[in-house]
C-alpha cells in the first residue's frame, strides 16, 4: 500500500503573520517563513521562496493587508512595489487589485484577501473535478513545472485533477518534466505526488519528446501564467516545445488555470512580458559551476505557446477548446458587469 499523506498547503496568514512554505528548501527540508511585512512579502514573491502564478496572486493579495497593518497610507504604492516582483503571472496583478480595491474603498482589507485565498482555492478543487474525467482512459500523463498546491496553494491547477482521478481510485502515471534550470518538476512536484502515493517518474527535459514518440504518454496537462483571449498562453520555459511534440504525435494537450490566469484584455500571446532571471540560476555557483565564467547566458522563465496546440483549457467550469474562449470570456465579463 502506498504511503499517502496529507496534500500541502503553500502558506497560510494568521494574526498578522503570513506563513509560507519555503519553496527553495523542498524537497530536502521542510522550511516555514514568518513574513509580516510587505517588503517581506515582495522578497519572498521575487526570489521564489513562493511561487507559481496563483500561488503568488494570493501572496500578493496578503502582501498588500501587510502593508495596511504596517500603516502604510498609500495603497497604490504598496502594490507597485508588490508588481515590480515578477512580470508574467497576470493572478499577481488580480490579487493585489482585490486588497488594494477594498482598502482604497473604506473596506476591511483582511477580508479581502481572505476572500480571494478562498476564491482560488475553491476554484482549483473545482478544476479537479472538471478535469479528472479526461484521464480515466488516458491515465499516462506528461507535466511540466510544478502546478500543483504549492503553485496555488491548494490542489494545484494541472495537479488538481490528477489528484481527484487518484482520489477516485484511478490509477495515474505521471511523468514530470525536471524543469530546468530550477528544478520545480523534479524538486516540488514530485514530491507532492510522491507525499500522495501517485506513482511517477522524473524525465530530464529533454526526454520528454522520447517518451511521447514511443507511446507512453497519453496526455499532456500543465498550468499556466497569463492566457490571452485567443488562448494563447505562457507557461514555465519549454512548456511551447513540450506542446509542439504533443501535436506532432496526436497527444490532447491541456492547459489547467482558475479564472484569474485569464487576462481578458490581451488579445493575443504576442506581448505578454517574459521574465528573464539572474545568470546565476543557470550557470552556478550555488551548486556548481555548470557554464564557463565569460560565457553569455540567456535565462527567460517563460516561454508563449500558441493556442493551436491546445486541446482544451480547464478552467473551474468546464473543458473550453480554443476557438471558444473569447466567447466565455466576453460573457464572464458581462455577468461580472450587470452585477
Ligand atoms: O517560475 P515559477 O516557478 O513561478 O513558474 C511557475 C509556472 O510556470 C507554473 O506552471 C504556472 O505558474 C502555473 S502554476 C499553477
């Protein structure tokens, strides 16, 4: 019987003080910070001790109370600093908008970011539910990064429904991507599965293509930073090469994300802001020193992956194919406006 534990969770605010999961100590040591301030919090936002786009809108969303209780008097400025953190991830900018709109309206800010954690949490479950059904006949699935709860805090978006099949008494085999140069697949996710008893195996990047050639991956699922309105989407660096391989071998591809990944206002992939980080990521010396001292090195975080090759988004009401979701998100905007 394999051992299972309880799903984590990636922070948790109490009294004053918001707690986070240190994501740069997993798997090796399990690592608690304490953040009370909004500098703190931004810190923690910048160096990916938190992480992952949902994840990182709720942390902002705290960010911005922490800065209410530290009497900071300008709420625009709190959340400017917050955005400067990282570029991508459009739930960063929806998070701190839901706090810095109730605190600029008279309104408790504690409340609102409690409600906005709520909001994502329950919208990650239900993308567990939506999602699960794909995966009974197609139980071999390829991830990339880690979107599971530590990326959201809980459930996960691309986790959430391989953990609902698995909770339904689906067998699963999950192949994760190592995800270079930080190693999220193979440091974070495969250590949530590995907690749930989901059977997996960790592939180097660059061998995902293999197994798809040879047949042993039924399906793709992965998350998401920013979807624009035609569908297409950035995603965790080589999540584009991962979706053309898929394509090329008739593998559905699908991307999961609650509702605040969506940024309705983009048109298209085409100018969504990809950030570069540090050369050291890639070329040591925290481990070793894996690149020579004078060479250049390019580090994007993200890559965009045009919505052709995407089956279907699974969102927290239902599986959308491409070529629907303008329309879902034009109505979304629409019930949003009459009330
Ligand atoms: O740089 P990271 O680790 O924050 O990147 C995370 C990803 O790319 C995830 O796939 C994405 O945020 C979706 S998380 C549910």
């Amino acid at each position: 019987m394999a051992r299972s534990l309880p799903p984590v969770r990636a922070l948790e605010y109490r009294h004053g003080t918001l707690r986070v999961l240190d994501q740069r100590a997993l798997p090796g040591r399990v690592v608690w910070l304490r953040l009370r301030r909004l500098a703190d919090v931004a810190q923690a936002i910048r160096t990916l001790t938190v992480r992952g786009a949902p994840a990182i809108g709720v942390a902002g969303a705290y960010g911005m109370l922490l800065a209410f209780r530290e009497g900071c008097r300008d709420p625009q400025r709190a959340a400017r600093t917050l955005l400067a953190t990282r570029p991508t991830a459009v739930d960063l900018s929806v998070g701190v908008e839901a706090v810095r709109a109730a605190w600029a309206a008279g309104e408790d800010p504690e409340a609102a970011a409690e409600a906005y954690r709520h909001r994502v949490v329950e919208e990650c479950h239900r993308i567990g539910r939506v999602g699960a059904p794909l995966f009974e006949r197609r139980p071999r699935v390829l991830t990339h990064c880690n979107a599971g709860a530590l990326a959201t805090v809980e459930w996960g978006t691309a986790l959430a429904p391989l953990r609902v099949a698995h909770q339904q008494g689906h067998r699963l085999f999950v192949w994760v991507d190592e995800t270079r140069p930080l190693l999220q697949g193979a440091r974070l996710t495969a250590w949530e599965l590995g907690r749930e008893g989901i059977a997996h195996a960790v592939i180097t990047d660059n061998a995902a293509g293999h197994f798809m050639r040879s047949g042993e991956v039924d399906a793709v699922i992965v998350g998401a930073d920013r979807i624009a309105r035609n569908g297409d989407f950035a995603n965790k660096i080589g999540t584009y090469e991962k979706a053309v391989v898929a394509h090329e071998n008739g593998i559905p591809f699908y991307v999961a994300a609650p509702w605040s990944t969506f940024d309705a206002g983009r048109a298209d992939g085409r100018r969504i802001p990809v950030e570069e980080r540090d050369r050291e990521e890639l070329a040591g010396p925290r481990t070793r020193r894996t690149v020579p001292r004078n060479s250049p090195v390019r580090n994007p975080a993200f890559d965009v992956t045009p919505a052709r090759y995407v089956r279907g988004f699974v969102t927290p009401d239902g599986v959308i194919p491409p070529g629907r979701l303008p329309g879902w998100l034009a109505r979304r905007a629409a019930a949003q406006k009459s009330g």
